[in-house]
C-alpha cells in the first residue's frame, strides 16, 4: 500500500535516447525520515529528482506522494502538491532581495495563495496577505541565520547562505517532502556542521520528510536514517546506514576494482 509512505516510486525510470539514465528505481520513503540517494558521478541521482518535481516525465513506472500518484503533473503542480527541491548547481533569482526570494516561495504556498482579483486592484486583503508573506518570509530568513541580510541582493550573499537561503525558498512553499540535491557542495567542515543542524531542525520543526543526495559521508552518516545507493541508473543497495555503507559492492562502485 503507497499510503503509509511520504514518498513512493514504483520502477521509476527514464531513458534518455539508447542511456538509462535510471531504472527500476523504488523507493519507500516514511514520514519524518531523513532518505539519503547516494551514488557515484553519473548514476542518475540528479535524473530522479527531475521525474520527482515535473521537470522531466518518467518513461516508467510511477511515484506517489501520500498515495496520492504525481506522475503526469507539471512542475508547478507537483510544487502545490508537496514537493519542493533544491539544485545542484543554486538557482536563486539573483537580482532581487534575499526576502523576495523566500516570498516568491511563498507565492506557490496553498496556505498563502491570493486570489488575483484582489491583488489586481489591491484591496486591503491584499495588502494584509502581503504582510503575512513579509512576516512569514521574515520567521523563516530567521531560522536559516539570514534575518540580518534580508534587503541585499541574492547573489551578493556568500556560498554557504545562498545555499540555505535556497533551501528557505523551497520550505516556504509549504512541503510534505523536500528534496536536497548536494546541500553541502562546496560547503567547508564548519558549514556542513552547521547544515546538518539546520536540516534536522526543519525535520523536527516543520514536520518535515527529506531525501537528499550528497557526496559528503560525514553528513550523510550523520543524519541519514536510510539510504539507496545508485550506480549506472539502478540501485545497487538499500538499507540502514552502516549496512550500505559496508556493503563490499557499494565500496566497489565509489572506489572502483583497485
Ligand atoms: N537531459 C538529458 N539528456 C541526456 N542525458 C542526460 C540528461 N540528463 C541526464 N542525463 C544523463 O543521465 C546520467 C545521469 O545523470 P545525473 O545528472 O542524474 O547523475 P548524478 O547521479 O546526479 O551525478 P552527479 O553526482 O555528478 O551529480 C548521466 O549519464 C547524464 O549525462
Ligand atoms: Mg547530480
């Protein structure tokens, strides 16, 4: 049954002309859970991401969100539904204010969504959801350490808060899951500390589910509560931590047959 379960793929997998870039993947994500999908350079992590979030449609199999199947829908839609994510490579909107950015979010949140009427001839609703999104937005930057940089532009904000700063935007549309691709790439040890506080933090405070992909085994022993392993598009291993982590075929693929 997919209810018990935040997140469900069933043989989720897309080919890209003659490559499977992903294959028979299945994953049972529960509620609360920290997910790690790790994987060598290439094994399709980043491609499961893009059939969880609209970005690509599958070519097989099917995923659930709460029992609820998601497959088919557009990117924003699957947004409304629940599921929000970050890049690997930061897509903030670099131009406009690091609150902006948290309440463009915001915008995509059932919870905050204004009907366009109002907003067209701003009537006082309007400006009252306005104020919501401002204080919102606000409580948010807090939790992520950026209250203080709330008026300068994205992009002058330094690497490791342009990361949280994304991470933020995504919670700020009101997800049942989130999806981290590589949260503590180009972060030093003292941030990647830092990171795993916060993502525990928005798990234990936000009621959250998180499945993120990261290179970085500190941080993924550290926080992960299950993981699958990926290599060339198919899971290699599933399981608690320690187990795949010492599982001589998942060592095989990071470090290869030497
Ligand atoms: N749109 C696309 N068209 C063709 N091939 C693609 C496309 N997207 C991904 N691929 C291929 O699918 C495979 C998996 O790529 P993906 O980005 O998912 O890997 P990854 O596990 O996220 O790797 P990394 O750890 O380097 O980020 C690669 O061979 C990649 O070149
Ligand atoms: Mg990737």
């Amino acid at each position: 049954m997919s209810e018990n379960y935040v997140l469900k793929t069933e043989n989720l997998g897309i080919s890209f002309g003659g490559l499977k870039a992903a294959q028979d993947v299945n994953l049972k994500i529960k509620k609360n859970e920290i997910y790690g999908l790790i994987g060598p350079n290439g094994a399709g992590k980043t491609t499961v991401f893009n059939m969880l979030t609209g970005v690509y449609q599958p070519t097989y199999g099917t995923f659930y969100l709460n029992g609820e199947e998601l497959k088919g829908l557009k990117q924003e839609a699957i947004n409304q539904k629940g599921i929000a994510r970050t890049f690997q490579n930061i897509r903030l909107f670099n131009n406009m204010s690091v609150i902006r950015n948290v309440m463009v979010g915001l915008h995509n949140n059932p919870a905050f969504k204004c009907n366009p009427f109002v907003s067209m001839f701003r009537l006082p609703s309007h400006f009252e959801t306005e104020k919501n999104m401002r204080n919102k937005a606000k409580e948010l930057l807090k939790i992520f350490g950026l209250l203080e940089e709330r008026n300068i532009l994205a992009c002058n904000l330094p690497y490791g808060k342009q990361r949280k700063l994304e991470i933020a935007r995504a919670l700020a549309t009101g997800p049942k899951l989130l999806l981290l691709d590589e949260p503590a790439a180009g972060m030093n040890p003292q941030e990647t500390a830092e990171l795993m506080e916060t993502i525990k933090f928005v798990r234990d405070n936000f009621d959250m589910t998180i499945l993120l992909i990261e290179h970085d085994m500190s941080l993924v022993s550290g926080i992960c509560d299950r993981l699958t392993v990926l290599n060339f598009g198919q899971v290699l291993a599933e399981g608690n931590v320690d187990e795949v982590l010492n599982n001589p075929e998942v060592v095989r693929a990071y470090l290869g047959d030497d």
